[in-house]
C-alpha cells in the first residue's frame, strides 16, 4: 500500500503472503483453479503516469513507478494462476475472450492420481511438480496439496480468527 507521500507501507507484508498462500492451499484442496482477469483490458503505463494538472510530462522516475506497479499486477496473477493450475488474462482489450478460454480450457484435461503412504508423509503442504516428455505439451497444474485434507470446521474457525485480527 502506498501511503500519500510515496512511501510504500510494508508493515501487513508477512500477513498478506500467509492469507495468499493459506487461500492458495485452500483453492487446491477444493481443487479449483484460478483464472484471475485483469478487467483494465489493454494498460499503457507511461499514458497513465501523465497528470493533466502538471505542466510538464511524467518524469522518468513515475513512468518507471507506473511500469513496476503494472508489472506487481500481472504477476501476482501469473502466480495465483500457477499455483492452483490456472491461467492469467491480461492486456487483452475484449474480457470475453478470457471467459472463453477459460471455459475451453476446462474441456480438455487430464487426472494425475498418486497414492501417498500416510505413515511415511508428513503433515502439511507438499510441493507438486508435473513433468512430461512430449515435445510441444503445454502442462499447468497446482503447485502442491496438503496432506491430509484439513478438517473443514478447523478451517472455518481458523478462518474466523484470522478475520477478527487481521489488519488488512
């Protein structure tokens, strides 16, 4: 969050990436995946660092703070989309195509199933990685599970608890 005199406030930082990652692990346990839309179509930066009441054009230094703050963006959805096995719609100027292929994408998948030896595996979330030899095979899949699947009145008490404190 960037306070009024372009100083950025990082104080929720830590509390904002375990909500990202426990509502990440939460999307794989119901084994949704995200396809987040970046609804501001097609961006151009540099037009949008300009201010009508300045006399002269955006210096450097806020053309280049208008592109990181853009590029926060698109990457937060490439990483949320990754995580769960989706994909990120952005820069497009018509939001349709984004639903479509979204939906299109949902037609045709495939299942991995592996079977986890709960003597030998710890609890919590574990790491997950497919690989495949065909040449030109695009693969997207969650990045982990959680072993074994939470128990859903601890979630919505957990859930609770984080709600009543958070800062954000």
């Amino acid at each position: 969050r960037q306070t009024r005199n372009g100083v950025y406030d990082i104080s929720q930082v830590s509390e904002a990436i375990a909500l990202d990652a426990y509502t990440t692990q939460l999307l794989n346990t119901a084994n949704i995946a995200m396809y987040p839309v970046d609804a501001r179509g097609l961006t151009n930066t540099a037009f949008d660092a300009i201010d009508p009441g300045h006399k002269y054009s955006p210096t450097y230094a806020e053309k280049e703070r208008r592109n990181l703050a853009n590029q926060d963006v698109l990457t937060t959805f490439e990483r949320l989309a990754a995580g769960t096995g989706g994909k990120p719609c952005y820069n497009r100027p018509v939001l349709q195509d984004c639903f479509k292929e979204a939906l299109e994408d949902s037609r045709d998948y495939y299942m991995v199933g592996f079977y986890v030896n709960s003597k030998t595996t710890k609890n919590g979330w574990h790491k997950l990685q497919i690989k495949v030899d065909e040449k030109g095979a695009n693969v997207r899949s969650r990045n982990g599970f959680v072993f074994p699947l939470p128990d859903p009145g601890q979630n919505r008490e957990l859930d609770m608890n984080t709600a009543v404190r958070s800062l954000l």
